[in-house]
C-alpha cells in the first residue's frame, strides 16, 4: 500500500513527519511514495528530505496543476492520498480520480468549526469564540467542498480556561498526529482486511 502526502503553502509538515515516522517504524503498514508540496522553500520538504521520501514540487499556479497531481499520483502508484495544510480545494479532477482515497486532517471537531477560510488559528480563535469546552480533530474523506467528506475518525481534548488560540492549537496538534496515523490503519484495514488493524 503505497501513499502520497500532500503539504499547504505553509509546509510546517508536522503532520507529514509523524506519517513518515509511523511507515518507517512499520506501524502502518504502507510506504511513502512521494511527498507533494507547492513550494521548494517550505519547511516541509528539507524534512521529508532529511527523511528521504520522494519530494515532487508541484505550484497550484501552474496552467496544468491537476494533470501535473494526477500524473505523479499515477506515476507513483498512489493508493491514499493524505492532506495536511492544505488551504486552497484540490482540483475536482483529482478530487474525482480518487473517490474514498483521499484524507485530510482539520484541527477541530467537525462540522463544528469548518469551511473556507477555516484554518490555522482562526479555528481556534472560532472554537474559543464559541465557549466549546472540548475542541480536538478530525480525520475525513475529501470530496469537492471544504471539510465536507464523511468523517473517519475524530479524537478529543478538553478546552482549558486559560486557553489562547495559541495555547489550544499545540494541544489539539499533538493529538492530530497521533489521529491522523491511527486513521490512516483504519484505512488500510478497512480497505486491506481484517488483521491490519492490531495496534489500534
Ligand atoms: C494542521 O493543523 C491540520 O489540521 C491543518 O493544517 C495544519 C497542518 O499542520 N489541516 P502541519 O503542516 O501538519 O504541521
């Protein structure tokens, strides 16, 4: 079973490492195929390097972006697709090449919290704003609108009395790493069969 990931414009790659590290490890059961950013310059890519997965450099503002996506996916022979940071929709084209292959991960319990623009600190500021007294993150199948896809599997934390959008955000990313990995075995289990899925 063979995955790609897919970093945003902002690339902290976070997300990324703790997958690479889990497919290293052996605990998921899969290899990194490519790791797809939209820069040379974001943080994301020197790790992956370091890591030494496959890099493809791939800009939302090329004419051909979608044929470029579906090309290296094809190329690599992609089973699942896994999102992180990404701000911007993927192209339907790719979005329609893939149905039930492709995750993301949003850093709050969705639907509570989601849609365009919803990223980054702001859905913690939202979550704050709100009064929740529990946030957390969700793990979801990616289809053409923002944060819509049936969701995979979503794990909590409580919001604490102290919290700043700051404060929230590091604990609910400690806990997307350990989520977006635990759905990832959901995935292959699901997809693969029973027995895959000791260590969930
Ligand atoms: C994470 O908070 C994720 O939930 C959201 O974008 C952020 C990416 O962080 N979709 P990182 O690049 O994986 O550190």
């Amino acid at each position: 079973m063979r995955l790609a990931i897919m970093v945003g414009a902002k690339g902290r790659g976070s997300n990324m490492q703790a997958i690479l590290r889990a497919c290293k490890s052996g605990r998921l059961d899969a290899e990194c195929g490519v790791v797809i950013a939209p820069r040379e310059d974001v943080p994301a890519v020197s790790i992956a390097r370091e890591m030494g997965a496959e890099v493809a450099v791939i800009s939302p503002d090329e004419s051909h972006y979608a044929e470029a996506l579906l090309d290296i996916l094809e190329l690599e022979r992609v089973d699942l697709l896994c999102l992180a940071g990404l701000t911007r929709l993927l192209p339907v084209e790719v979005v329609r090449a893939m149905p039930g292959r492709i995750l993301n991960i949003h850093p709050a319990l969705l639907p509570r919290h989601g849609g365009k623009g919803m990223y980054g600190l702001r859905v913690h500021q939202a979550v704050l704003d709100a009064g929740d007294k529990v946030s957390g993150c969700t793990v979801h199948y990616v289809t053409e609108e923002y944060d819509e896809g049936d969701i995979l599997l979503q794990m909590t934390c409580p919001v604490e009395e102290d919290d700043t959008a700051e404060t929230l955000a590091a604990r609910v990313l400690e806990l997307e790493h350990e989520c977006y990995v635990k759905a990832i075995q959901m995935w292959i289990a699901h997809r693969y069969g029973i027995g895959r899925n000791a260590s969930l």
